[in-house]
C-alpha cells in the first residue's frame, strides 16, 4: 500500500500580535538609539523571502550552489551517522536544500517528521504544503517563530538533528550565537544533533562581490525593510534615498550590510510612535553576515556544549558543514 499525504501542520505559537509587538519594540531600541539599527529577521516578509530567493541563484552568491553540493555529497552519511528520526530545520525559508536531506532520510525510512521553524509565516507555510506533498508519510509540522526566543516551542521528544543552514548563523553576533547555541544545547535531549551550515573566510574582493551585486538584488532585499517598516508601522521612509553599503569589517571578519541616507531625512514611525532625525551620510545597521574559520565556530559549539563529529567543505573550501552531537 503506498503511504498516504499527511497535511502539513503549522503552530503559530506565538501570540497573535506578537510579530507587532517585537518589531515596534525593536524599531524603538534601534531607531531610538545611535548607530541606527533595524534586526535582520524582518528584511523576510513574502517579498524579502522571494527575493533572498533570487540572490541564491546570483553567480556572485556562491554559498547555496556550494552547500547544496556539500548535502548531495554527504546526505547519506549523515543519515546514517545520525540516525535521527526528526529533522528541525531552523530558518527554513523555502527548505530548497533541504529536499537531499530528506531523500537520503526517508529512503532508509528512518525519518518520521519534519519540523520547519521560520519567522515568516507565508513562506513557512508555502514550503510545509510543497513538502508535505512530496514526502508522503512524512508528518510535516512548521512552527512560526523567533529562533532567538522561541526555541522552547520545538519538540524534544525522539532522536533530533537541528540543520541550521545557509549560514543564517553568521548573522548573529559572537554573544548572540553563544546565547543561541546555548538555549538550543539545553532545549535538546542527550542524543539529539546539530547539523550546521557556515560560510568560511575567503578574499575581500569575493566577499563585496557576493553582496553587491551589479543587478542590484541584494540592495533591494536590504531596502526591503524600510518597505516593511512603512507598511507594517506607518512610517514614511523614502526608501530610494537610502544606497545599499556592502562593507569588510577585518575585526570580526563579517560582512556589514547598511543603508545609508542621500540627503536629511525626519522619519515618522507614526504606530512605534517615534520621529527619527536620519543626517545625510547617516548608515542604519541592517545584517551582518559573519565568515567563519572552522577552528573557531567549532570551538563555540564546543562550548554550548555539542561535540563535533565532522566537518565537510566544498572542494575550493568556500563553506563548511558541521556535524555535532548533543552528549
Ligand atoms: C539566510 S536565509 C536562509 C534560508 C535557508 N535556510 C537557506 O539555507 O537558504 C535566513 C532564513 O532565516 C529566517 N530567519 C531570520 N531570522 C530569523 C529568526 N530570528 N527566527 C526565525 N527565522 C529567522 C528567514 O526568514 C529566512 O528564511
């Protein structure tokens, strides 16, 4: 008997208002306070996401096309080593790479359930249905959520591997990572897995490339939360006076992603009820995107916690995946 398509669950645990809630009160510390800031997780409404989607498939963007081969190479492996019956994949998006994990884990027929963990609710619930479709049997259960503190909510129970790809973890600052990989350590049982996907150090010149893009996709994803923000709060950014900066920081080896104001701006954020005065060449802080040496992300997992098994790199060493086990 072939096995049946189970509907995908979703669990928008949260409260209702609480993606309103969280961005005002972001909005408030990061536009009330110098350097002006806005937190990355809410460049992803449904346009952010489509259009985080067209730069992995930029020539520049060599990082997807790079870990992708990396989980064709090594799935099945990592199936095996595992053995995990619960795949949870934080900062899911459309969980494009995702499909090489899932074949190599439901054809040793090991894996009962997916769990895709998002902020954006749209595309967390466009890809569960696709999923849900194209592994039947497989329970897919999405959660809507904030990694950074709702980390509680995912399941425990059964042998888990957490896949954080794509590097979204490069988007953390070194405490927020500590912190992140800490809570995590904790919400998993003795047993679980950390599947972890980073993008290593390389030339400069590579780097600006990759995030400045001549078609101009990713300047777009970064103004993208100035749309947001006049949309979601009422403000009245005037979103094409703000160029996309693409910067090497050398001291925390990351990239530094800013908008800056072509002239003076008086900004109203008429429902965080907020006036910001933006000066001409003044930069709003939008994404960091950390590059890694593998000696020191495998030191930080070590100390959440978590052991690394393996390490896996593409063949020019562009990025890295790291495997670890939660003792
Ligand atoms: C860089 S994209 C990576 C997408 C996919 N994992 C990949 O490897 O291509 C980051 C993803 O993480 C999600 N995200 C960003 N910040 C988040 C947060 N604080 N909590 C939950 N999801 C978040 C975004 O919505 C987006 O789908």
């Amino acid at each position: 008997m072939s096995p049946v398509t189970t509907a995908p669950t979703v669990d928008v645990h949260l409260e209702t208002d609480w993606a309103r809630r969280s961005l005002i009160a972001d909005v408030r510390r990061g536009l009330g306070n110098r350097p002006l800031r806005i937190p990355p997780q809410w460049l992803y409404d449904e346009r952010g996401s489509e259009l985080f989607d067209l730069i992995t498939r930029l020539p520049e963007y060599y990082a997807t096309e790079a870990e992708r081969s990396i989980l064709q190479q090594q799935a099945a492996t990592i199936a095996e080593l595992t053995d995990a019956d619960t795949i949870i994949e934080l900062g899911s998006g459309t969980s494009d790479k995702t499909h090489t994990l899932l074949r190599a884990f439901t054809s040793t027929g090991q894996l009962r359930r997916f769990i895709p963990f998002d902020v954006s609710e749209a595309t967390l619930r466009e890809a569960a249905t696709t999923l849900a479709r194209d592994y039947p049997g497989l329970l897919v259960h999405g959660v809507v959520g904030d990694f950074h503190q709702h980390l509680t909510h995912l399941p425990s129970d059964g042998v888990p591997m957490v896949a954080f790809l794509g590097s979204t973890i490069g988007n953390l600052d070194h405490e927020e990572r500590q912190a992140f990989l800490s809570v995590l350590f904790d919400q998993l049982g003795s047993g679980a897995w950390l599947l972890l996907g980073v993008d290593l150090v390389k030339p400069v010149d590579r780097l600006v490339d990759a995030y400045h893009d001549p078609q101009g996709i990713t300047a777009e994803f970064i103004r993208n939360v100035l749309h947001v923000l006049n949309r979601e709060l009422h403000a009245d950014f005037d979103v094409e006076s703000f160029d996309h900066v693409a910067m090497w920081d050398p001291l925390h080896e990351r990239m530094d992603l800013r908008l800056r104001a072509n002239g003076d701006h008086l900004v109203h954020v008429r429902d965080a009820e907020l006036e910001v005065e933006v000066l001409d060449g003044e930069e709003i802080h939008v994404e960091i995107s950390t590059k890694f040496r593998i000696s020191t992300i495998s030191t930080e997992i070590d100390h959440a916690g978590f052991q690394v098994r393996q390490v896996w790199t593409d063949p020019p060493g562009d990025v890295a995946l790291l495997l670890a086990a939660r003792p």
